[in-house]
C-alpha cells in the first residue's frame, strides 16, 4: 500500500491507494494462478480465471466485473471493498474468504464451498446462491435481497441484522443461525430449516412459510403477519411476543 502526501496552500492532504505486485499480475495474464500473492486493485474485470489457484491471495479493492473464476481455489483470500458485480465463481471453493463490504451484486456462487467466510456489509442482492455452502459465515448486516439461494446452507452462521427480502430460500437451512432482527420479508421459504436458529426479532412478514420447520428455534417478537403458513412446524419453538396477526 502506498501513501502520497500532497501540500495545497497549507493544508495537508492524504489518500490512499493500493498497488498490487506487478509480478503477480503478470502471473495471471499468462495464465497461471497466484497463491498468497497481492492483486489488490488491480483491474480484472472480465478475464477468465477458471481452475487456477488463488488460494491466499489479496484482491481488495480490485475490479472484477464479469471475471470467471469458476472451480477455482480461493481459501482465506481477501476481497475486502471489492467491485466484484456479475462475477463467477461457480463450484469454486471460498473458505474462509473474506467479502467484507464487496459489492458482489448479481454474482454466481452456485455450488460453492463458502465455510467459514466474512460477508460483513457484504451487498449480494440479485446474486445465485443456489447449493451453495456457507457454514459458520460471518454476514451479519449483509444484504441478500433478491438472491437465488434454493438448498443454501447458512447453518451456524451469523446472519443478524441481514436482509433477505424476497429472495428465493426454498430448502434452504438456517439450523442454529443466528438470525437477530434479520428481515426475511415477502421470501421464499418453503421447506426451509430453521431448527434451534435464534430469531429474536426478526421480519417473516408476508413470506412464504409452507412446510418451514422451526423445531426448538427461538422465535420471539418474531413478526409473521399475512405470512402463509400452511403446514408450517413450529415444534418446541419459543414464540414469546410473536406477532401472527394478519
């Protein structure tokens, strides 16, 4: 990262920008991959990166509009603040990678291992999500409204304060995760897995709910309203304050 100071009629001004290793970069442009390397802002935007391994490596503040990275490996990478709109990453393993503030809107992450990442602030809206394996996520306070996320697995994961509105959820499971005052409004959840999860809070307002499961889930002040809940388990759930009026 490089600092540049620059001195205007007295008054001192700084910014910041990163500047990823040249070797690197042209490491990618020949074809290869690069592990624990440092592309951070470094323009990628559409450039095909399937089946190449990444695995450490810094992209923070790139541009990575459209850029293919298909089934390829990504392990504990940092896209921290990146532009990352349209992108692929189909069956591509991101564990532990960190998202934080990525604008990843419209994204493809169908059928990828995902475990263990940090989407804090992370804007998903509109991306396909579906398969794909987030155990153990860190996205609170993400935006996934709109997104395609039939059978995701967001188990044990921290999605509070997240929003989810309208998106497609369909068997998707949320056992044991953390959904604190998360607005799950007008979504798709049928057949959705929210055993043990904690909800305290959270907006199911006009969702649909048919054959959801909420076995022992932690329900309180939960808002269901004009929510369809047809065949819906609530099991041992704790309802305390939740609103089911229409």
């Amino acid at each position: 990262m490089k600092i540049f100071l620059t001195l205007l009629s007295g008054i001192l001004f700084t910014s910041t920008a990163l500047a990823y290793s040249s070797a690197d970069f042209a490491a990618v442009n020949a074809g290869h991959g690069c592990t624990y390397g440092d592309l951070s802002g470094a323009d990628l935007s559409g450039k095909n990166l399937s089946d190449r391994d990444f695995t450490g490596t810094d992209f923070s503040e790139a541009r990575l509009h459209g850029t293919v990275f298909d089934r390829s490996k990504l392990n504990d990478t940092k896209f921290v603040r990146t532009h990352m709109q349209m992108a692929n990453f189909r069956n591509a393993s991101l564990a532990r990678a960190d998202l934080s503030y990525a604008s990843a809107t419209d994204v493809n992450f169908t059928n990828a291992y995902m475990q263990g990442a940090v989407l804090f602030r992370t804007q998903l809206r509109g991306s396909n999500l579906l398969n794909a394996k987030m155990q153990y996520s860190d996205a609170r306070e993400a935006s996934f409204d709109g997104a395609k996320a039939d059978f995701a697995n967001f188990s044990f994961s921290n999605l509070s304060w997240s929003w989810m509105n309208n998106a497609q959820l369909k068997n998707a499971y949320f056992h044991g995760t953390n959904l604190y005052e998360a607005k799950l409004q007008k979504a798709d959840l049928t057949s959705a897995d929210f055993s043990m999860a904690k909800m305290s809070r959270a907006s199911l307002r006009s969702s649909n709910l048919t054959s959801t499961k909420f076995d022992a889930a932690v329900l309180d002040n939960v808002d269901f309203r004009n929510a369809n809940i047809n065949y819906t388990e609530f099991g041992t759930a704790f309802k305390s304050g939740a609103i089911f009026d229409n």
